[in-house]
C-alpha cells in the first residue's frame, strides 16, 4: 500500500502575485495616506482663524475701521505662538493671514472680510485644496 503526501504550502507564483498586489496596493494607498495626513493637519490652521474671525467682525460691526485691524488691537488676538501646524496667524488692515508649517503643507490660509460681513477665502490652500471640501 502506497501513501499519498500531499503537498502543503504556496508555490513561487503565487507568492510573487501576492507580492504584486501588496505592492500596487501600497502605491496607491502611500500618497492617499499622505494627503488625508496634510489636509488634517491643515484643518488645525483653519479652526485657530476661529477667535480672530469673531473678533474682526465684531470691531465691523462696532464701526472700527479696516486700517485699524490689527493684532492686539480692538479685542483682536495677540499672534499666537508658533506650533507643530500653525507657524503664524497675522491681522493686518482686517485680513486674517495664517501660514501653516512644512509638516501640514506650508499653506497660507487668507480670510478678507468684505462689506455684507462675511469671508472671502483666498490663499495657497484654495488652489492645492487643503482648505476647501
């Protein structure tokens, strides 16, 4: 009486196609992943325009003229120190011009406030998309 072995394992092919599609796969995920990583950090350097934003509108309101809208006048926020995403956030003449740091893209985030109280968004980030849905 003969006994059968069967054979257990993957053959070469079926490795280097695995391989293959491990390898595609982590082509297409590799920048996808850096991207979402660089749009997230962005979204730091938006939320922290939020105080000064508030503050801008409310010295327009007030009847505070653009020319006067600076940092630290009017209510308006000192500019913050510098962090890991945010590397400044500046108000001049009541534009809000807040640049973000190499690590979340080294985008300008720019807010002009315009006659009916609302924003315009303008900047680097419009055109590479960070700071738009």
């Amino acid at each position: 009486m003969r006994q059968h072995f069967q054979k257990k394992g993957f053959t070469l092919i079926e490795l280097m196609i695995v391989i293959a599609i491990i390898g595609i796969l982590a082509a297409i995920a590799i920048p996808s992943y850096h991207d979402y990583t660089k749009r997230a950090r962005f979204t730091e350097v938006v939320a922290s325009t939020a105080p000064f934003k508030t503050a801008v509108s409310l010295a327009i309101q007030q009847g505070t003229p653009l020319a006067e809208l600076s940092n630290g006048s009017h209510d308006i926020p000192k500019e913050p120190p510098a962090t890991k995403n945010i590397a400044s956030i500046k108000v001049n003449k009541g534009v809000i011009t807040a640049t973000a740091t190499p690590a979340a893209g080294a985008d300008t985030y720019i807010l002009v406030p315009d006659s009916d109280g609302g924003w315009t968004i303008e900047g680097t980030c419009v055109v590479s998309g960070t700071c738009t849905s």
